[in-house]
C-alpha cells in the first residue's frame, strides 16, 4: 500500500509509534494501593492502577466489597487478592485484558438492562448512564430476547434511531443498489451521517451511489454489545459521524460452542426466513492463544405485488377543479385512485378516443373514468385496471446471506498480544423492479391497431394516438444485487510502563474489499422505439418500419396495444440485462496509546492520542450498452476515483472536584486533525463535563464541532440513470414519466455540524435499580451535502431558482426529458430535541419472599423530537422533516421482561406519534385559502404495537424461544403517494411496521 501522510500530522504518528515500540521491556510488576470497597469501584481502581483492561458484568458486582491491595505485585497476583472471597472469578487473563464473572452465576441473565462493564485505564462503559457523552447500550441478552431476522431490525426500534435504507423501503430501488440493504440513520440526519464501526473500526461502503454500510455484513453470532452515541462523535470516533456513531462489539474471548437456528413466518402465510447460526472458540498453547470462528446462513423470502386487504389505492393528485380563488383544496388524498394515462396493455390518453384500452388480446374497451379525472388520474369506475402497483413490483425484497469469521490471537508475553481477523459476507437480493411506463404516439398505419379503433381514427380525422401502458407482457422486470465483503485485518495490544506510569497501546492494519454486483433486466431503448413502430411489408407481413429500409436489422415487432399478445421472440428482442461490477476497497492503518501520565488534586489525568491512515479507492466495469445511455432505465456506470484521509487525535479527561462537597467534576476534550485529499484540511473538536454533586445526581454537557467530507460516489459519480413521474408546474401540473440522471459533483466542501448536548442521570440509592436520564441536543449541519431530488428541483425552478433550471433539459414537446441530480452544499440541516430513558430492576424476594426468586426488568425508552428539517438557501424556507416519511414528533419503546430459573418473558410496546404529511400543506376543505400548498388531508395517524417473547431452558445449555410481533395484526400507517412516483404506490408509511403479525420461534445452545 502507498500511504501518503500529511506534513501536518506526520510528526503525530511517528511520535505514537516511537512510544508503542518499548512495550517489550514493560515490567509485569506494580505498586497498588487500593482500600477495600464496593466491588464497582473497586475494579474500576484496579484496572486505573493496573494500566489493563477489565471486562465484568454489571449484576455480578451489586453487593460484593473487594479486598484492598497493597505493595509490589504481580499483576494477576493482585488480580487474585482483590477477588479473593468475593464470588468473583477470572474467566481469562492475557494481552491486557480481563475476564471476570461470578461463580454463583454462570448464565448471563437475560432480565438484567445493564450491559457488560468495560474498563479500560480511567473510563468505565457499563451502559449510557455512565457515558460522558449520551449512549445507548443493547446488550446481548437484550438481542438474543427479541431475536431478530437480522440485528438492524433491532436497532431500528430505538427511538433515536430513524430507520434508514431497509429492505422494505428499497423495493424498486435500482439505480443505488441500495434494494435489501440495512442501513441506520441517526436523528434522521441520513445514513451517510451515521458512523457504522464493527469494533472500532469502519466498513466499506454497500452500494455504488453512497457511503451506506450494510449492517447485514456484520457476524451476528459473536455479537456481545451494541452501542449508540448520538452526537458529539467525530473528535472521537472519526470524520462522518455528524449525526452519531454505532459501534458494533464482539465477543472476542468466547470460549466454547454456540449456535442458533430459528425460523419465521406471517400471520399470512409468506415472509417465510430462517437463520442457522454455529460459532466455537477455544484456546491453545496453553492458554496463550486463543481462536474463535463462525458461521452463519441467512434466507428471507421476498413478497411480490401487495397480497394484504389493507391496500386501498390510497394516493396524493392535483384537484382537478381547484383555482386560485374558488376556495378548493389544490391537492386531493383519497382511496381508490386508478392512472389515467397507464394500463397493462395501453390506454389512449388524450383525444375524442381518451380512455379507449386495450386488453386482453388486443380487445378495444372504454375505461369507466370514475370521478375527478386528471390527466394522470381518477378516482373510482376502473381504478383497479390501471393500478399496477398492487400486483407488479415487490412488496418486500428477498435475501441470502452467508458470512464467516474467524480470529485468532495470541499473548507474546503476558503484556504484548498478535492478533488477526478476517470477515466475509455475501449477500444477494432479488426483487422485481416498477414495470417500465412509456407514453407515445401510434401511427394509423401501426399494423396492431385493431380495426374498430382505426375506423374510428378515419372518422374523425385521427393520424396518431398518443397511448400510456405499463407493458404487462415485458413481464417482471426482474433485478437482482449481490454484496461480498471481505476484510483483513492483523494488530497488536499491550501494556507498557512509561515514566512510572502504566500504559495500554494498540496498533492495527486493515483491509476492506467490497464487491458489489447490479443486474437488472430492462428494455434497450433503440430497440424498443424500432420494434413499436410495426407496420406491414409489401407481402402483407407485419415488420418493424426500420426494416423496410434496412432489411437486415434483425428487428422484431412488437405489439404495444394489448396483454398477451407477444410472442417471446418479441420481448427477447427489445429486453436486456444492464449490468455493473463495482468494487470499492479500503486500506487502513492505525494506533492509539491511553495511560494516565500525571495527577491533579483530584485524581489522575487519563490521556488518549493516535492517528488513523485510510485509502478509499472505487473502481469496476458495466454493460457497454448502459455506458452510453442505451437502456431505457439503469444504465449503470462504475464510480471510479480515490481519495485518503489521514486523522490525529487526542482526548483527555482531567479531574476537577473528587470527594469534596461535591462527589465529582471532570472535563472531558479531544481535538482531532483531518486531512482529506479531495478537500483539505479540518478540525474537529469536543469539550464537556460531568457534574455529580451526589451519587444520586449526574449532569453532564457537551459541544462539539463535527465533519463530513464527500464519499466517493459524491465526488465522482459517472451517470446512473432512473425512471421518476414528475408532476410539472410549467405544464399545470401535469404528471409524466422522465428520466433522472444522478452524477457526483467533485467541488464539494465538507460539511460541519455544531453539536450541543446536555443533560442529567438519576439513580435514587434510596430505589435501588432504578436509572433515569434526560438528554437535549442540538445538531445544525452547515454546507450540509445533499442530492435535491427531480420533482424538487423543477418545483424550485418554477419558484424562479435558475441554477436549478440549468439542471433541466426539455424536448422538443415542451416536455422535460432529463432531470440532473448532483450533490451541493445546501445552508442547513438542523435537528433537535430529548432523549428519555429509565430502567428499574426489581428482584421478587426484595419485595416478599413468598414471590419467589424471579427478576422482573423494565427499560423505557422516548425521544421527543422538537425540530428536524433542512434549509436549502434557494428559498429561505425552512423545510420541516417533522413529518411522514421524516422523523416523528416522537417515537417510543418500553420493554419488561420477567426472568424465573430458566423461563424469561417480556412484553414491549412501541409506537409513534400522529403527524402530518408535509408540515408546508395547509390542510383545508373549503375555504382554502390562494396558492399551491393546501390539501385536503394532510393527517397521519400515530400507531402502537406490541411484541412478546418467551424462552425456556430445555436442558441445560440449550433453550427454545419464540417470539411474536404486531400481535393486533395492526394495518400499516396509511398515507397517500404522490403526486409524482418512481416507484410502486402503496399507500403506506413504508419506514414502519408493514408485514403485519408476525412469529419467529428457534432453538439456541451454548456449551
């Protein structure tokens, strides 16, 4: 690899890797003195004066006290004395790290909300209580209790966390290849704001327009902890978490055999996916090495066309009778809304013959329009003939997954340990695309037309009839993505004695391979145009027109006015598959030193520093065809281009008050370096502090500045190409079918996001196990990237936003044929508002010790959501995402479990606020007042769900669960598409529960 370093942070790295090199010569013995106390505390303080990391569950330390230490020792003898009659053990020890837990309880238990305590030097994560900044913590009993298809549609249920790109909101996504990828978006700030790590480290991107990393790639089996740090992310995590970072925690010293198979299906009958899950570790070299593997097999049926009652037609349109004055709604949202100017096999959509179709076999009819007829739509008569959303594209997506893991380690000497990794994943997803609508002329002499019509077009003077179909005998438009990502990684851990001080140390290489696969079967424009003009030959033969002058073009007619009248040569001819190859690799280096080199009056000073290298690079191939535009969708092109980022950065936490008046104050700040190729240099930094005045109270606050740069699909994007509806103003809103061109914009700034947040934790000795807090923040994105879409970027043209006009391109009809989407730097993005989040654990023989041993566990979880939504600079509008589709007013979920030997139960409920459509609509019936902005409904319901699960230890090691969401069979969120589409129009608020009930139910073991 040639790493290229900045001048600027250079000195950085050599200076962190000078210190990380004398590790060797660490000696293994140290001064302690440490007084007996509560087993917490008392850990926490070996681990400071240790300079190691220590690893122990939450429930195992409640009520034990730790023996004091004192003297010269070595470290695993102090280990010994400190445990010494307490119930706690050391489950491993080597390479700096600890592994405690508790010999009265060997299984976790799983109605316990505290996570895993991990210390490592000064900082202690036990959960987001105890986090400087706030944090979210999903333990791994809380994962294994709701058992999910896969662990992204777990983390998606967290208030603060906005489902982002999933497989039931990509279904007819094909120019991103984002269909059946799981992605998460924090604050509804985007996915690309949104830090993914998988131990500490970052992913390659999923898809060939975007950085969105797929979270089916991480290996679920070793899965121990799932952590959400909203805001405040960047100075420590890296560049790109504007929004937070979600770190994903593996079990990395699991020793034994563990595995999981379960399976799962609709109250419907379909859905139908299973997962089989094998994972063993163990050590070798007696003790000093240690290898985990796994295994894993992922298969999700997909669902086509909407087999669900709850489908209605339900749709947005221009009020066809609305003016200016006349007091009418301007947009109308009601059910059974059919396409005026599409059917399968071709309606006629304008003329004395409007709404003459042409159905089975090219049999002529008259569409009953029904009421409210526009020239895209109608409500009522024939609706369901028209409508092509509820039986063509893929209600949800199908999906493969296989993955692999293994890593090994082992301890050089009992303070250096080697270690290597490597990951693959393969994914592949098949769905069926929106059918490709076309609109065009049919000459008289179309040797298809039927007889009646072209008597009639004699009749009345008619030479060509424009004609709207959905092309019902293409067939499915079939598309399918594959996703392999393999990643390498090798490093080295350890501690180290520097100026008397104790020391951990850390360095790594990395490398991240992602392949990414695109086909999608979709008709060859050229093809398409010659073989709809059919007429016929001097021997009365029907042949495509081009061939009477140039005979030998191989063309094959094809008949556009009717079902089931082509023959298969017909649509082999006009059909092909556009195809793109993308790889996207990522090479990485990178080291951190932490240690406490010095005290304040308060107690030690605990540094962080390091420095981070990475090289993304995109290359790859597609069809020749769609290289040059030649299909009538997709026409995929590779993202080819590079960029580095080398990073430095120090943290610090420095410890003003201890034990005073007041229990404790400490500052907590880090400042990091950037240096992007594509953009230069930035800085990124955080201060805060955490107040306790008691040990009941905790306050904590924190400002940051934060960054992102482009990703590579951003910057260097060639031209993909997709199909949309856009209802256009210049034309009085008329609906039709143009072609958006997406392509990178290599002069974009980086963005940067000004984050505060602040907030107070609660937990009452006098209710013991009882957690509150309460967060607010603040994110406003300044220069925030961002792609505006086609139908906003005529909507601001007509608005008088010339810079916008220029990314339009008409025909000769006046009509728009292409549309260019590229990122800019918009003003603002902008969101706001509070977390709550409580937790009380309650043990049954506390209360009476006729109730038994059982455990009883609740945590609830609320995000009021105050401002959210964009100010683009073109307008001076502020654009509120306050709505369907953006983020709610607010979102909660509150779980309680009961846990007795070996039967746990839980009951969660979680649900949504009511909302509007678009917060710019006015909702009016009569009365409304001038301009384009009211509707008639723009209400959104809110919804509640309940889930519940069950599980029971069989024998011993091996325990069966079941699992059961949407219990009512709740219908999804209605809310009307439209006016304009690129995809199916379902009806529905698509980021929300849409499968309808649904069981899961498996076996688990772990020996």
């Amino acid at each position: 690899m040639n790493f290229k370093y900045r001048s600027s942070l250079s000195s950085m790295a050599a200076i962190a890797g000078a210190i990380v090199l004398p590790a060797v010569a660490q000696a293994q013995t140290r001064s302690f003195d440490i007084p007996a106390q509560a087993a917490s505390s008392g850990v926490r303080e070996f681990a400071r004066q240790a300079g190691i990391r220590v690893i122990v569950a939450g429930r195992d330390t409640d009520g034990r006290t730790t023996k004091a230490v004192q003297g010269t020792l070595d470290t695993r003898e102090a280990l010994d004395r400190l445990l010494a009659d307490t119930g706690l053990t050391v489950r491993s020890f080597g390479g700096g790290v600890a592994i405690l837990g508790g010999m009265s309880d060997q299984r976790s238990d799983a109605g316990d909300i505290t996570t895993d305590i991990q210390v490592t030097g000064t900082r202690i994560v036990r959960d987001g209580y105890d986090a400087p900044t706030p944090t979210t913590v999903l333990s791994e009993e809380e994962i294994a209790r709701r058992a999910p298809e896969n662990i992204a549609d777990y983390v998606t249920l967290l208030p603060a966390v906005t489902p982002g790109n999933s497989p039931a909101q990509n279904t007819g996504t094909t120019a991103s290849g984002a269909t059946g990828v799981n992605s998460l978006d924090l604050r509804n700030l985007g996915t690309s704001r949104t830090l993914v790590l998988l131990e500490g480290r970052r992913l390659p991107a999923a898809t060939i327009n975007g950085s969105i990393v797929d979270i089916n790639v991480i290996p679920n089996a070793f899965i121990k902890r799932v952590d959400i740090v909203t805001g405040g992310a960047s100075a420590a995590w890296g560049s790109d978490a504007d929004a937070g970072v979600v770190n994903f925690v593996l079990d990395k010293e699991f020793t034994g055999v563990k595995g999981r198979v379960q399976g799962g299906v609709t109250t419907y009958g379909d859905r139908k996916n299973y997962t089989v899950s094998l994972g063993a570790g163990a050590k070798f070299a007696g003790g000093r090495g240690h290898i985990l593997l796994s295994v894993e097999h992922s298969q999700i049926d997909g669902i086509d066309g909407v087999p669900r009652s709850w489908y209605n037609g339900n749709r947005t349109f221009a009020n066809p009778d609305w003016t200016a004055t006349n007091g009418q709604p301007r947009y109308l949202s009601l059910e059974h809304v059919g396409y005026s100017a599409i059917a399968p096999g071709g309606i006629v959509t304008s003329g004395p013959l409007r709404g003459v179709y042409f159905g089975q076999n090219g049999t002529p009819a008259q569409i009953n329009f029904g009421s409210l007829l526009t020239s895209s739509t109608f409500v009522g008569g024939d609706w369901k003939y028209t409508d092509w959303s509820k039986n063509t594209q893929s209600f949800l997506n199908g999906n493969s997954r296989q993955s692999a893991f293994a890593r090994t380690s082992f301890d050089l000497t009992d303070s250096i340990q080697l270690y290597g990794q490597f990951i693959f994943t393969r994914s592949n997803v098949t769905s069926v695309a929106a059918p490709t609508i076309t609109t065009a002329n049919i000459s008289r002499d179309n040797a298809f037309l039927p007889a009646s019509v072209a008597q009639r077009m004699d009749q009345l003077g008619l030479t060509t009839l424009n004609v709207g179909s959905s092309n019902w005998d293409f067939g499915n438009k079939n598309y399918e993505s594959n996703h392999s990502l393999y990643q390498y990684l090798v490093g080295a851990n350890g501690s180290l004695d520097l100026f008397g001080k104790g020391f951990t140390w850390e360095v790594s290489a990395y490398r991240s391979i992602s392949k990414i696969g695109q086909d999608f079967m979709v008709p060859k424009s050229a093809e398409f145009n010659m073989a709809m003009d059919a007429v016929r030959g001097p021997n009365g033969v029907v042949v495509c027109r081009s061939t009477l002058t140039n005979p030998g073009n191989g063309c094959v007619p094809y008949n556009r006015l009717g079902t089931g009248v082509n023959n298969q040569a017909a649509i082999d001819y006009l059909m092909g598959t556009d195809w793109v190859r993308q790889t996207i690799r990522q090479d990485g280096v990178a080291g951190t030193l932490r240690g406490e080199p010095f005290s304040t009056w308060a107690g030690p000073v605990s540094i962080a520093t390091g420095f981070e290298y990475r090289k993304d690079k995109a290359y790859g191939t597609a069809d020749p065809l769609g290289l040059v535009n030649g299909f009538a969708n997709g026409n995929y092109k590779p993202i080819v281009g590079s960029m580095d980022v080398t990073e430095g950065f120090l943290e610090v936490v420095v410890p003003l008050v201890k034990d005073t008046i007041f229990k404790s104050l400490d500052f907590n700040g880090a400042v990091r370096g950037t240096d992007y190729s594509s953009s230069g240099f930035v800085t990124t930094w955080k201060g805060g502090v955490t107040f306790e005045p008691t040990e009941d109270v905790k306050l904590r606050f924190t400002r940051s500045r934060d960054i992102r740069a482009g990703n590579l699909s951003e910057l260097f994007a060639a031209g993909s190409t997709g199909s949309s509806v856009i209802s256009d103003p210049f034309l009085g809103g008329e609906a039709y079918t143009t072609q958006l061109i997406t392509t990178g914009n290599p002069t974009i700034r980086p963005e940067k996001a000004n984050t505060i947040t602040f907030g107070a934790v609660l937990t009452p000795r006098f209710i013991p196990g009882l957690s509150l807090s309460a967060d607010y923040w603040d994110v406003k994105i300044r220069d925030a990237i961002t792609s505006v879409s086609g139908s906003s970027t005529v909507d601001q043209c007509f608005n008088g936003i010339q810079d916008l006009c220029d990314n339009i391109v008409r025909g000769d009809n006046g009509k728009i044929r292409y549309v260019y989407t590229r990122p800019v730097n918009l003003d603002l993005f902008w969101a706001r508002g509070i977390d709550f989040e409580a937790s009380y654990r309650l043990r049954m023989a506390d209360v009476a010790a006729s109730l038994g041993s059982g455990t009883l566990s609740f945590r609830g979880l609320f995000t009021l959501n105050l401002k959210n939504g964009s100010e683009s600079g073109l307008t001076g509008i502020f654009d509120s995402a306050l709505r369907e589709g953006g983020a709610p007013r607010y979102r909660y979920l509150a779980d309680l479990s009961y846990r007795n030997g070996p039967l746990t139960v839980s009951l969660t409920g979680r649900g949504i606020s009511a909302g509007v459509r678009d917060t710019s609509f006015v909702e009016c019936s009569t009365n409304c007042p001038g301009g384009n902005n009211t509707i008639n409904n723009n209400h959104v319901e809110g919804a509640f769900w309940v889930d519940a699960s069950a599980s029971h230890e069989i024998v011993e090691g091996v325990e069966g669960f079941f699992v059961v969401t949407n219990i009512a069979n709740r219908a999804p969120i209605a809310s009307a598409d439209g006016p304009g589409f690129s995809t199916a129009q379902f009806g529905y608020n698509r980021a929300y529960s849409d499968l309808g009930r649904a069981f899961r139910a498996g076996v688990r073991f772990k020996f």
